[in-house]
C-alpha cells in the first residue's frame, strides 16, 4: 500500500493512524534515505500515543524508552551499527519485551519484516512531498490499512 505524504500534516496523521493501531509487540520498522522523515513519523507516533515532551533523536543513544505511553515504545536508531550483532549488546530484547518498537534504519540490526508484528515503512521523496510503502506482517492485516 502506498501513502501520499505532501507535507508535515500528512506525516502526522500517518503516525496517529499508526498510533491507533499498534498493539505490544509490534514492530514499526522505518526505512529511507537521510532525511525523508522517520525521525518526524516516529514523533508522530509517540506524540499521538500522549507523550507531550520533546522526543529526541536517538541517533546517539540509539535507544529511548517511553513509558506511560497507551502502550510502552521503544525508539532505535539503528544507523551508527556497523553490524546486526551489535543489537545483542544493547539488549534490545530486554526493552522490547511488552513495548512496541520503533525502528530506523532496520536493516542496520538484521531486519524486522520476518516478524507477524512488523509494519515496515519505505519513505520516498516525491516531488515536494514524500511518499510511504507500507508493507503489513500477518498480524497487521486485520488491523491495516
């Protein structure tokens, strides 16, 4: 499924769509380019979950910790990996367990679309706006679109 995100509104009401919808367990896996918006979807996602504070990048810290949220998240970035092992060091299995994750550059810590809970998100410039293929695992299709 494609969606048409032409500008910052767009984007937000994707991530409360998503919002609604995610469930412990599930694995928002986003992808794209520098630049094309995961860190802003992302936002959008916790923001619409009830988080009212500043949500950083976790391109340092790799991984942030939401609680008090509808449903615990964890935001990673997984961009600074040089290999999937380094996901064992973190002890991202220890964070994820009840939570749903949210995860940039997925394919930086071996890929999430193998899991049933995994919405992965391609995002693409078109034109002055961008664009998400959205690809549902199995326990996603009686939840999307």
């Amino acid at each position: 499924m494609t969606v048409q995100l032409p500008d910052l509104a767009a984007m937000e009401a994707l991530g409360r769509k998503i919002a609604g919808k995610i469930e412990p367990g599930d694995v928002v896996a986003l992808s794209g380019t520098l630049g094309m918006g995961k860190t802003t979807l992302a936002r959008a996602i916790i923001a619409a979950l009830g988080y009212e504070g500043e949500v950083p990048s976790p391109t340092y810290t790799i991984i942030e910790t939401y609680d008090g949220l509808r449903v615990p998240l964890v935001h990673a970035d997984f961009y600074r990996l040089n290999h999937p092992s380094e996901v064992e060091e973190l002890g991202l299995d220890d964070y994820r367990d009840g939570a749903v994750l949210i995860a940039e550059w997925p394919d930086h810590a071996g890929g999430f679309a193998h899991e049933a809970g995994c919405l992965s998100i391609t995002l693409e410039k078109v034109g002055e706006g961008r664009e998400a293929v959205v690809t549902s695992g199995a326990s996603w299709q009686s939840r999307w679109p």
